[in-house]
C-alpha cells in the first residue's frame, strides 16, 4: 500500500515524503506540489506505523487549506481522523484553551471576538474612561494592542516611552481586564493565552511534547514571532518538525510575518536538513526563467530554482500603453481574444498592486459587456469609503435622502449616538419630514453637521466636478479620517481614485453634473458583477491571488511608485518583498502572462507621467514578446488614448515629445514630462528613474530614445 502511495511522486517528493524521524525543511517553490506532499507524507507516517493519527499535528494558515488537507488525507486513508489535530494556529489554539479552560483561567464557554467586535469593546472601554477618542482613536488603540499581542507581549511589556505610549499600555492593560471580566477573547489573545498556558505548566506541555511526535506545518515562510515561539514550545526533544515553505513568496510582512523564521527553522531544528521541491508541474518554461531571473535579485533568500518539463510556451508579452485607459482597452480586447478561442473567462485573471487600480480596469470592462469578478474583494463602487464619499455627494442633490444622511451623519465620528438618531426619527415621522430638515431645525451636534453639508454645497457650487468631488473629500472628514488610520492607505488611493473616476466621466460625458455623475457610479455599481457560477474574468491584487493559477494572467500597472509600491523604497527590506510579490504575480500562470505599464496615468485627476517598472527591466530578454507602440497609432482602431497635456512650446522641431522614455548617459533612464523653448534653444524635463526630475538643454543632453 505504501509503495503504491509513492509511485506518481518525483525523487525530491519521495525523499521529503518518506524523511525518517527528524526534522527538516521542505523549501517548496511554486506550483511544485507542496499539499500533495504534506499530505502524502501523514498518510505515509500512519500506513507505515511510525505514528498514529493521535499523535500528529498540522498547522495550515486558512480554514480551507486545513479542510482540503482533511478531505485529502481521508480519502488516502481508510481510518478515522479525527483524533489528528489539523486546522490554522489560531483555530487550533482555541482546541487547546477549550480542553484546558481552567488552567488558561477562562470561563468553559469563553466568547471569541472578531476584529469588529474587538473594536466594539474597546470602543465601550474608551467610552467609560472618559478617553478622549480623537487623541486616542479606537483603531490605533486596537492596533496597538494586536500588535503587541501578535508579538507575544502583554500590556506591562509594551513599550511605552512618553505620555502618549504609556497611556496606550494603560488601556491595553484595561481592555484585557475587562475581556477577562466578560468571559471573551479576541484572535491574538487565543494565541498568546495558548503560549503563555503551555510555557508555565510544565505539566501540560510535557504531555502534548509527548504527543506529538510528528508536526507538520504549511507556508511556513508566513509565520509570526508568536507562532514560531509556540510552535517551538510544543516541540519536544523527540518531535519531528516538518516545516514546508517558500522565501520567495513570503509577501505578509505588513501582517508580522518573519521571513527570517525560516533561516533560523534551518539552523535551530533542520540543521541543513533542506529538501527543495524545485520541478514545477504548473507554468511553462519561460515563465519560470522570468520568475527565477526576478528573484535572483533578492540577496536575503535561501535559494532555489524552479524547472519543468513541459517545454518553453510561449513569449511573455510586454505591452507599453499610452495611459492607464489605453491599457484598460489592450487588457479588454485580449481577454476576448483568449475568449474566442476557447478560454473560459474564469481562467484569466487580471492582477494590480493596489485595489485602486480597479477601477480604470473595471470601467473598460463594463463598457465591453465583459462579465467580470473581484476575487477577494469589493467592485470599486461597493467599498465602504466610495460609498461614504458618495452618500456624501448624494446629499449636496437630494438633501431629503434618508439613505445618504444615515450613512454619513455619524461618519466621521461626531458624537451623534444611536440615541439622538432614534429621536430625530421620531420628531421627523411626527411632522412628515425628512430627517434633513428635521436635523436643520435641531441643535448642538446635528444642527453642526446641517451646517457643514450646507457650507460644502455653498464652495463647491460653481467647482468644476473634479474639483467639487476632491473638496467634499477633504471638507467631510473623510480624508483626515483615513489618513489617521493605521490600514487606511489602500482607502485614500480608492478616494484619490473616486476624482479619477470623475475627471474621465467628464471627458466622456456631454452631460458634465454631479447629478449624472452619481447616476453613472450607481449603474456601474449596479450591474456586471458576474453572479456565483458564471463565467467571469477574475480581477484581484497580487496579494489576494496567492495560491491560485490561471491559464492567463495579467500584470497591469508596472511602474515604478506603483510596482514597486513607492512605499516600499522607505522600508527595510521593503524593495525585496515588492520583488517576491512580482514572483508571486508571475507565478500563477500557467501558459500565458501579460505584462503592461502605461506612460501616463491619471491620478488624483490630474495626468502624470510615470517610468516602466525596475522589474521589467530585471526580466530576461529571450523570454519576452515587447508590443510596444512608442509613437501614436495612425487609426482610432489601435489603442490611443486622450492627448496629454503639454506645455504651449511642447508643439516642438525637436523630434522628441511628452511622454517619452528616454536614455541619459549620466542620469540613466527617464521620461520626457514638459518642453521650454524652440529650436537650439529648446530645453526639456526628464523624470529620471534614479536621479529625480531635471531640465536638459537639449543641444547638449545627449539624450537618446530609451
């Protein structure tokens, strides 16, 4: 029986299924059958009686990996399971509190805490200190105490070094009073408590040390500080750790994960004990010598690369656009392409860096009829700060619209409560009113915000709509308000995204009102996400398309700023994991990938000129197909885009024009972004990748087409 398990396994599959009781590492790259061999290799331990299922546990990070790993493993193994322990750190930290209340000083039916109803509770602990909440936002307080939680530190550990921190430790020290008063636990405590239960009875973890000869855990390369040292605690002087993971695709830094965990794995328990899984059963041949020259930049890895044995396939298609809408309309008009000749919708998906993105992407798609599905995700209309925005520019037109005003009366906060609303509903049903103009004739808090809805209607009157969307943004709160948030970056680009959105409705639209703007947003909202079981595009960010594969992929959006994510270039390490998630993105595809970057692209409503991605740059030459078209398409048939605009001299007898990539001997690559003067005179503006902007004399550059 166990010879016929391993039959259709390679050799390096064999070696790390059928490992003798030690610990190791199984570097795993993409697409090279990492589940079938954690799998495998608890089936192989059972069959051939070197455990029992009692004595095994996994550790996989979703709910549905650990579901999958069960079904599999059950239909390998005609037993019963269940006394095997598989399931995600946290589902099966609370396994153990559940088993040892007592001992983890919880009550027997303890209540777990999602993220929202953790913020609820801090949200009433705030409220009956009195806390101020604009100095001490609910969010940040939350964020402060996961972070220190997830880091395995309590509140009398926490770093508090001025007034600020060390009232934050306070409150942290008071939340946790007052979850242990009520008998709950948020999903970082569930992981502390288990910790702290095991490391101080002795007792206890000797008896599961003795357990569990045998732990296994998945995507190793995503652990925390916190699930590392719990892990290292169950792991006794005769466990086996089995730990599967890949370094290059460890994109969860911004969650606590610990790249380093998985070199310090290496030399704590495997001690050079490392099988790589490097034969790759997913993507072509050139897709892998792209993604393995990529990665080769990265210094801090541990090294592998990926290989097939089905053949180069086909090119990696590069295609340069003019502007973001222009690559919206290559993207469209090759996925139908791909759909006429066989491919099913829901085999491509469409990548971006940033949810943002969407929105030009899904506007094209829309007006193509081409049905489509945010993996992961909102459509851009449906996320809550769009629609915050828009209930705002709702009640600038319709003040009467019990809707909008509901949304948004409390929205950033201004202490009007639940309370108050319930008796401004009243005074308004009473009178047949509406609950604006019951709000205008009421005082303190709810006459303020009348106010503020009635001074934004009076500045932004005579604004053209661009700039009318951008004030509302700005005057409501809402940009304050997401820009204090910890997590609220990827919001503000969706608002940022929102006057985008206008800017080209205007260019498009002979009716340029708020009122036909906010019919246009509710039919795009309305319609074209495609419903469950249909056939549809899948569009998703790089992060969200981990672990998935599709016969086409599309890279959109490569350059620099925006992949690499400019944030990236201010953090420690942070270029490294911008390239491991380009890895990622490459890697999903299996017979066909597109690579696209735009020349211009609209932000905050206003056009800017960007350069192609550095990774781009990194890919190599053999395995690339360039579509480019560097000079305006002669037809409307090709794809153009909207003339950008230019200075009154860029008009010019130079032979060069805005927009342009160019090469400077000194300063490296850049793109022409404006023109000054005529003839031998002329001089021009390059955004230099390196070397920032600079104006060039012309008749002594020395500039070259890039």
């Amino acid at each position: 029986m166990s010879a016929h398990l391993l039959e259709n396994l390679n050799p390096e599959q064999r070696a790390a299924v059928t490992l003798p009781h030690e610990s190791a590492l199984i570097l795993a790259g993409a697409g090279s059958g990492k589940t079938r061999v954690l799998t495998t290799r608890i089936v192989w331990l059972i069959q051939t009686g070197q455990v029992s299922p009692h004595g095994i546990l996994a550790v996989t990070f979703t709910n549905k990996a650990a579901k999958e790993m069960m079904t599999r493993i059950s239909a390998m193994l005609p037993i019963n399971t269940r006394g095997m322990w598989v399931g995600t750190f946290h589902g099966l930290a609370n396994r153990l509190l559940r088993t040892h209340w007592r001992e983890a000083g919880l009550p027997q039916s303890f209540q777990i805490l999602d993220s929202a109803d953790q913020l609820s509770a801090i949200k009433r602990l705030l409220k009956s200190l009195n806390v101020d909440t604009e100095k001490y936002e609910p969010k940040k307080v939350q964020w402060f105490i996961n972070s220190h939680k997830e880091a395995g530190r309590r509140a009398r550990d926490a770093e508090a070094f001025d007034e600020y921190s060390m009232r934050m430790a306070e409150l942290f020290e008071a939340y946790d009073a007052q979850c242990q008063r009520e008998g709950v636990a948020d999903f970082p405590e569930l992981l502390l408590r288990a910790y702290e239960l095991l490391y101080r009875n002795e007792p206890l973890r000797q008896h599961y040390q003795d357990r569990f000869r045998h732990i296994l855990v998945d995507e190793f390369q995503d652990t925390n500080t916190l699930q590392y040292r719990w892990l290292k605690l169950l792991a006794g002087p005769h466990t086996a750790l089995f730990a599967v993971g890949d370094d290059d695709q460890s994109i969860y830094a911004f969650r606590g994960a610990n790249t380093a965990n998985m070199a310090e794995f290496e030399r704590e328990f495997a001690h050079g004990n490392v099988i790589k899984l490097e034969q790759n059963y997913r993507s072509h041949g050139h897709i892998l010598t792209a993604a393995n020259t990529l990665i080769a930049q990265n210094a801090h890895r541990l090294g592998k690369n990926l290989w097939t044995a089905e053949g180069d396939g086909e090119p990696i298609r590069i295609f340069d656009a003019y502007s973001d809408q222009d690559e919206a309309s290559f993207v469209v008009d090759e996925v139908r392409a791909l759909n006429r000749e066989g491919v099913n919708l829901s085999d491509m998906a469409l990548l971006y860096r940033s949810n943002a993105q969407s929105r030009v992407l899904e506007h094209a798609l829309f007006s193509a009829s081409v049905p489509y599905r945010v993996y992961g995700g909102l459509r851009f209309f449906e996320r809550q700060e769009i629609k915050h925005a828009l209930a705002y520019l709702r009640l600038l037109t319709n003040p009467e619209d019990d809707g909008a005003f509901l949304r948004v009366v409390n929205f950033p906060t201004r202490g009007i409560g639940a309370r108050t609303l319930e008796q401004l509903a009243d005074t308004a049903a009473r009178s047949g009113a509406s609950l604006w103009q019951a709000a205008c004739t009421s005082s303190g808090k709810l006459a303020g915000f009348a106010k503020l809805i009635e001074d934004i209607k009076s500045t932004t009157r005579d604004l053209p709509l661009t700039e009318a969307i951008d004030h509302v943004i700005e005057a409501s709160g809402l940009a304050d308000y997401y820009r204090a948030d910890k997590e609220g970056a990827d919001r503000l680009e969706n608002l940022n995204e929102l006057v985008n959105a206008a800017a080209l409705f205007s260019e498009e639209s002979e009716e340029n009102t708020l009122d036909a703007f906010l019919a246009h947003a509710a039919l795009e909202a309305g319609e074209h996400q495609a419903g469950a079981g249909h056939d549809a595009l899948q569009l998703m960010t790089v992060h969200a398309a981990k672990g998935l594969e599709f016969h086409a992929v599309f890279i959109t959006g490569l350059e620099e700023s925006l992949f690499p994510h400019e944030q990236s270039t201010h953090e420690e390490n942070g270029l490294e994991e911008e390239r491991r998630l380009m890895y990622v993105a490459i890697t999903r595809a299996r017979r066909r990938l597109y690579l696209s970057h735009a020349q211009s692209r609209m932000l905050h409503g206003q056009i800017r000129y960007g350069l192609p991605s550095r990774f781009l740059d990194e890919l190599p030459e053999q395995v690339l197909m360039h579509l480019n078209r560097r000079s305006a398409p002669a037809s409307p048939s090709g794809y153009s885009a909207p003339a950008a605009p230019r200075s009154p001299q860029s008009g010019n007898d130079t032979g060069y024009r805005v927009g342009q990539s160019v090469a400077h001997a000194k300063f490296g690559t850049g793109i022409i972004i404006d023109f000054e003067g005529r003839g031998s005179d002329a001089r021009v503006q390059v955004k230099f990748r390196e070397a920032g902007t600079k104006w060039l004399a012309l008749a002594y550059a020395k500039l070259s087409p890039a």
